[in-house]
C-alpha cells in the first residue's frame, strides 16, 4: 500500500511538472505573438503615414501640373524666355546692375573729398 501510495504521489509530481512546462511553452508562444503583433501594427501605421505623405505631394504635383499645362502660365513663358509679345506691345529689356554697384555715388565735377555727409545731401538734392 506505500508502494501504492508513493507511485501515485510521484506520478502526481511528473503530471504537475509536465502540465507547468506545458504552460509556460504555451506562455512563451503567446508572448511572441504578442510582440509580432505589436511590431506589425507599428509598421502598419507607419506605412499608412508614408501613404498620407505621398498622397499629399501626389496631390500638390497633380496641381502643378495643371497650372503648368495652362494658357497664362505659357504666355508668360513664351514672353520671358523666347521674347513673344502682343501685337501693339512694345518690350523693354532692363539689364542687372554690375558687381560694382554697390560702390559708392561720385557726383561729377564736384570735389566731394572734404564735405561732410550732411554737405553732400544738401548738395545732391539742391545743387543745379
């Protein structure tokens, strides 16, 4: 009868074993899918960002070449690069400046070495 006894609370043991590693290898594999979910979902809206984003420049590039495409947007091409005018229009062409503009005003014929900056007002605005 101890024999009986010990055999049943061993085997008892081993069942009580083999269902808690059981367990804990189900565990595992939940946690894992847990965590691959979570990694999908992330990757998921981030991809559904990117979508948004390149929706908007889609977009924004469909409008530009719709405005590209129009009369107004050629003619003003057509005038600033190629030199097209309206019949009646007469086109005047206004050079830039040379690098050297920026140096200072000398008035010709008038000695401006030893004015004062107040002196040379006077004498550009109210000189003959």
């Amino acid at each position: 009868m101890k024999k009986k006894l010990l055999t049943k609370k061993l085997s008892l043991r081993l069942i009580t074993i083999f269902g808690l590693v059981f367990v804990i290898f189900i565990a595992m594999g939940l946690v894992r899918e847990i965590v691959n979910r979570y990694q999908i979902n992330q990757e998921i809206e981030r991809v559904k960002m990117e979508i948004d984003t390149l929706e908007r420049n889609n977009q924004e590039l469909a409008g530009l070449v719709d405005y590209l495409n129009t009369d107004s947007f050629k003619e003003i091409q057509a005038r600033q690069n190629l030199g097209v005018q309206k019949e009646g229009e007469t086109a005047i062409s206004i050079e830039s400046m040379p690098d050297n503009a920026n140096e200072q005003v000398v008035f010709v014929g008038e000695d401006d070495k030893g004015s004062s900056n107040i002196e040379k007002w006077w004498g550009y605005f109210f000189s003959k």
